[in-house]
C-alpha cells in the first residue's frame, strides 16, 4: 500500500522545457524538440547550462505553462489518493537563486492547496523512498535511486527519457500504474 506520493514538477506538470525555448524564443514542438534534457547543446549557437540558469529567474519559474498532459496527471494522481498523501517534490537549478521563490509562487498559483506541501531539495530522492512511497518523475536517474533506496516510482514518459517511446500515452501510462499499485 502507498501512504505517500511525490510528485515532480519541473517536467511532469510544470512545462520548463516551454519555458526555455520562450525565454530564448525558440520554435517548440514538445513531440519533436526534445530527444534530450541538453536540449539546448543542438540550438545555434549552442548555449551552455550558465545561459540557461540566467533566465531562470524568479518570474521564469513563477510564469511556466503547465505540461501539455500535467492537470490531467495531476487530477489522476488527486483521484487515488488524499491530499495529505501528495507532495510536490522537486529540485532547484544549481546556480539558480530565484528557482525556490518561483516554484514557490507556481505552487501557490496553479495548486494553492499544496503549498505546505512542497519539497524543494538538491539532496537525492532517494532519501525519501520507503516501501510505502511512490515517485512519479521524468528523470531516469531519480526513478532509478528511488527504487534502489526502496520505494515504488513511475518513470513519466517524456521524449528525453527512456520510456520515450510512450510520450504520447502519458496520461495512458500513469492511470494504468496507479491502476496496478493503488
């Protein structure tokens, strides 16, 4: 039985790859830019990790677009499972200064009910794994630590992923999980 979920942000329901290619006025296509996180390396000039954390402000953060499937993600993950049992759990960027008050204020501002219910932290997720837990995230690596420390996680597929050859049955692909764990 899982008493606890973590919820990801940056990728799961808050669209920051968006957000990127707006800041720096990019075309997207959210099925045919992003084959990888790095996205950025393949634009020309290619930029660099320092560029990206520069327009990461406090208003990027605070103005991204949820995911094209995020309020859908959400709703399902709120439909098997109590608020208390939710937290959005989710990391700064290194070198980012506004990344906690921005995401902060998307909290307060798409999902006001949740705001003592965030977790911002650069320490592994893996901290948090119990058998009792689930994580639901984009990120291999996370998932991967997630389970090795003991919990249950889900891997959102997503185009820079392994589980990309889902990307487009996301929604498909969390009901299902929840389905089968819940």
């Amino acid at each position: 039985m899982i008493n606890t979920v973590f919820l990801d942000m940056d990728g799961v329901i808050a669209d920051f790859h968006k957000g990127i290619y707006d800041a720096f006025r990019q075309p997207y296509r959210y099925d045919e830019s992003l084959a990888t996180w790095d996205f950025w390396d393949n634009w020309k000039p290619p930029l660099n990790r320092e560029n990206i954390n520069a327009k990461c402000s406090v208003y990027f953060w605070e103005h991204l677009p949820w995911t094209h499937d995020g309020l859908e993600i959400f709703e399902i993950v709120c439909s098997k499972f109590k608020p208390e049992q939710i937290h959005i759990l989710t990391n700064p960027i290194v070198g980012g200064a506004g990344t906690a008050t921005g995401k902060i204020l998307w909290i307060e501002k798409y999902l006001p009910e949740f705001v003592k219910r965030v977790i911002i932290t650069q320490a592994p997720k893996g901290l948090l794994a119990k058998p009792d837990t689930l994580l639901i995230d984009d990120n291999n690596n996370y998932v991967d630590g997630f389970r090795e420390a003991g919990g249950k996680a889900l891997l959102v597929p997503r185009p820079w992923n392994r589980a990309h050859l889902q990307a487009g049955q996301t929604v498909k692909v969390v009901r299902k999980f929840l389905e089968r764990v819940c």
